[in-house]
C-alpha cells in the first residue's frame, strides 16, 4: 500500500478498542490500526512490532482456526512514514471521544496493521460500486455456565449479560437495560432471533452499529444515552429495502423497513459462506438444558401469554454464530472454577520466573500453541500444564464473547447474482453479501483477577437488587430441563 502517496485528509477517525485507534480510508476499502498508550508508558519500536506481530499471528494461526478462512481477516503489518503518522494524528485528535483521550495514539514507531474496511463488501477481487450497508453486531456470551463449579444457582438460571445490565445502569454507563438477550440471538429460532435483534435496535448501547458506505448512522459512539429514532434510521435505509419509493411514508412504513431489515441481518447470521468446519475438535450444548436465560424479556412474554415451552431451533453448523459459540465454550469452567488454576499458574511463574517465555503466555501464537488448545478434558490432574491449558482456552472463549459480527450488504441485481456471491432476499429487492468477525485480541492473561472479581460483582448485585423484585411467577416456567449436558466430539 503506497501510504506516501495518500493524503491524510482522505483518513476518517473510525473508533478505538482499549489498546488500539482505527482509522479507515475515504476512497479505498482499507483501514489502519494503531496501539495507543498511557502518556507515561514509553514502548520502543521492536515492543511494538512484536506486540502488532503477536495480533496478527493469533488471527492467522488460532482465530481461523475456529472461525475459518473467510471469516476472519488477521491483516498485515506496515511501516509508514512518521511525518504521515503525526499529520493524521493531529487530524483525527478532535473527533476522539473525551473517554478515549487518556491514551495517545503510537506516533513514533511507525508501525500499524494493515486491514480490509469490513464495513465494505468483503467479496474477493470485486469491486463493489453501489451504496453499502454494513451492520456491526456484538453478540456477547451465547450459554448458560453448565460448570459444577458455580457457587449462586443464579448463573445457571440467568446469562451474565443480562445480569451485567443492571450493574451497568446502576453505575451510570447506561440509562436503562436493554430487552436484548444473547441466547435469544444464539438460539437458531428465528422468533427468538427477531426479538433479540429488534431489541438490539430499540436500545442500541455499544453492541449494534449501522454504518451507510462506511459512516455510522445508528449507535452510540460512546457510553451515553442512545435514542433510538427508528424514523431517521428507516428514512436512510428506504433506498435499500424499497428502491422504488413505492411504499408509503410514516409509521407503518418505519415498521416495515425495520422488519425488513431484522429479517436480513437474521438470514445473513443463519447462513454459512465458509464450506471450512474450522477446528478440530468442538463443544455442544444440548439445547434441551439451559438454552435459555430466566430474565430474558422474550421468555417473561412467553410466561404472560400463558406458554411456557421454550423452542430452540439450533444454529446451522456452518454458521458465523454457530462457530462463535463453540469457542465460547471453551469456557467449561467458569471463572470461579477457573481461578483456581491461573492461581496455580502464578505461583509457578513465582518460583520459575523464565518460564514464562516456554509456556507461551505471552505467545508465539503459532500453530503448537492451537494444538494445546484442543485438549478438553476436565479432570484436573493437579499439574500446572493442565491448569495452563485451561487458562488459555478461557481466553480464547473470552475473546470470541466479545467479538464483533460485520454484515455488509450490496443491491444486487438478479442477472449479476452468481453461486460465487452469496445472496439474500427481501420482499422487494435481493442483495449481496460478505460476513466478517473482528475484535479478536487474544484477551489479556492479567485480565483473569479483573474478571473474577467483576463476575463477584455482577452476581451480588443482581441478587440483592433484581431477583428479589422479580415475580415468583416467573420461576414456574422454569421447573423442567434443569440439567445441561456438554457433548464433546471431534468433526
């Protein structure tokens, strides 16, 4: 990529993760990413290499690995001139929300990762020239902890998202909790998927965005009080679903294009356009136990209409979710039966501080690092490779419940359709489509003391502020299926 011969005007502040600022080209589908840092922590240029390096070989060598080929796009690393790095810098500096601002951008390395601009089509040498419409969704945790190790009855009865909602909202991040529940999306019924979505739409937070040729026109882009103005939305996405201009304006109009679109983005989610079945080894919920969540607004509907079965379709194996939530369950565990074991770990590295580099905490994530990861058993044989091995698989299922689902869809005519290209259909139009998953870090090994004492907190919270407000009623529509059974199988 000829950087020298790009002017820094044509660059667009795009967003910012807790260790990285992203920056996305006008005119070409491409985007930069860069670490940032404290002002007060100076990393040189091999560091940073190295710490760049590390993230593109995760993707490269483990991401794909549960996810597949097309799905991820792990990018490459480039060095740009510095007089380029500070003009952009400079450019970008104001449209950073005030919350990003403790951080500063890395400017003297002159290093960054190079990757596609997944708010395009993502269609392998086309070059796609009508509008694009992208949706970003983050799905969160898609199951129910089935570990014997959980102390509070209450997680296997309610998700974590849920529950994290109301601890949310009472520190102030959010003004109310969202309807939206994870299992809902993860289920594989589509009413169960539609409500989750149009939750997601009514109360956006930073788990929806919808981006128009690479601009955000729906979301948050910060922790505030998102409205959602479902007219605006509708009026932008009219040429989309209704190119004609036939239909009507106002409220029925907004309510059919919104139904369109959740009818999209649910088809896109249950397709699979990877014939790969990424890893070697996979974890199966059996949907007859906890594929539900108790305080999802779904099930409390059921409860009011007088049913009270659940249906769970199940996810196409092939599938984009499909494939998140068996990495997810990589997570047997839970953190509670998890922390044990980083425990173990520390005191190790405590007495054999050189090991460090030979256990791979701080990688290479090389392919010898994947194959450590297929080891599911949980018998723990009181070794510190047993205890590591389980580590590093809660990080990989930490990882892929934070990661960001990319739908970017095309109009496309019916003469230029092809089995190449996938295609969905609306009542009035069809289009093509590319989707991507991005935000796959490898999540801290530091992070574990942070988690466990954070799932302490959700859980004491929801306990004595939430489930003692909750009807008793809803507690009869849970009386059958308690159990949850995990089947382990090679494919």
């Amino acid at each position: 990529m000829e950087v020298e011969k790009m002017d820094e005007n044509e660059w667009q502040y795009h967003g910012e993760g807790n260790q990285s600022l992203v920056v996305s080209h006008c005119q070409r589908c491409v985007v930069l990413r860069f670490l940032k840092f404290p002002p007060n922590q100076n990393k040189t240029s091999e560091e940073i290499l190295h710490h760049l390096q590390n993230i593109v070989d995760f993707g490269k060598h483990v991401m794909k690995q549960f996810f597949g080929e097309n799905y991820v796009h792990h990018g490459e690393i480039i060095q740009l001139p510095l007089d380029f790095v500070r003009q952009l810098c400079l450019k970008i500096q104001p449209e950073r929300p005030e919350s990003r601002c403790d951080k500063d951008m890395d400017t003297l390395s002159g290093y960054a990762m190079c990757l596609p601009n997944l708010t395009r089509l993502q269609t392998y040498r086309f070059v796609e020239h009508r509008p694009i419409l992208c949706i970003e969704i983050k799905p969160k945790c898609g199951f129910i902890p089935f570990s014997s190790h959980v102390s509070q009855e209450i997680k296997h009865k309610v998700c974590r998202y849920c529950m994290h909602q109301h601890l949310k909202v009472a520190n102030g991040k959010w003004k109310r909790p969202s309807k939206y529940c994870p299992l809902d999306l993860f289920s594989g019924n589509k009413q169960r998927m539609h409500f989750a979505l149009k939750s997601l739409l009514q109360e956006a937070q930073n788990n929806l965005k919808i981006f128009k040729n690479g601009e955000l026109i729906y979301g948050c882009k910060d922790d505030q009080d998102c409205v959602s103005d479902w007219n605006e939305l509708a009026h932008q996405l009219k040429p989309f679903f209704f190119p004609s201009n036939g239909l009507v304006s106002g409220p029925h109009c907004t309510r059919t294009i919104i139904k369109e679109l959740i009818h999209v983005i649910t088809m896109t989610l249950l397709s699979s356009t990877d014939a790969c079945r990424a890893g070697d080894m996979k974890t199966v919920p059996i949907s007859q136990g906890r594929s539900y969540c108790e305080a999802s607004a779904f099930n409390k509907e059921l409860v009011r209409n007088g049913k009270h079965k659940l249906e769970s379709s199940g996810l196409p194996r092939g599938c984009l979710l499909y494939k998140a939530l068996q990495a997810q369950m990589l997570d047997m565990l839970d953190i509670e039966g998890l922390y044990p074991l980083y425990s173990r770990v520390e005191q190790y590295l405590e007495d054999f501080p050189e090991e460090r580099s030979t256990l791979q905490i701080d990688g290479p994530y090389n392919e010898a690092f994947y194959e450590k990861l297929l080891d599911l058993s949980t018998e723990d044989d009181g070794t510190v490779a047993f205890a590591l091995t389980k580590v590093q698989q809660y990080r990989i299922a930490m990882t892929a419940k934070d990661c960001s689902i990319m739908i970017a869809l095309s109009p496309c005519l019916q003469d230029e359709c092809s089995e190449q290209r996938p295609v969905v259909l609306t009542s009035k139009c069809r289009f093509t489509f590319s989707v991507s998953v991005l935000d796959l870090d490898l999540k801290p090994y530091d992070s574990i003391p942070h988690q466990y004492k954070l799932d302490g907190k959700i859980v004491n919270y929801y306990l004595k502020n939430v489930q003692a407000k909750d009807d008793p009623v809803m507690s009869s529509l849970f009386k059958e299926n308690e159990d949850c059974t995990l089947v382990l199988h090679k494919v």
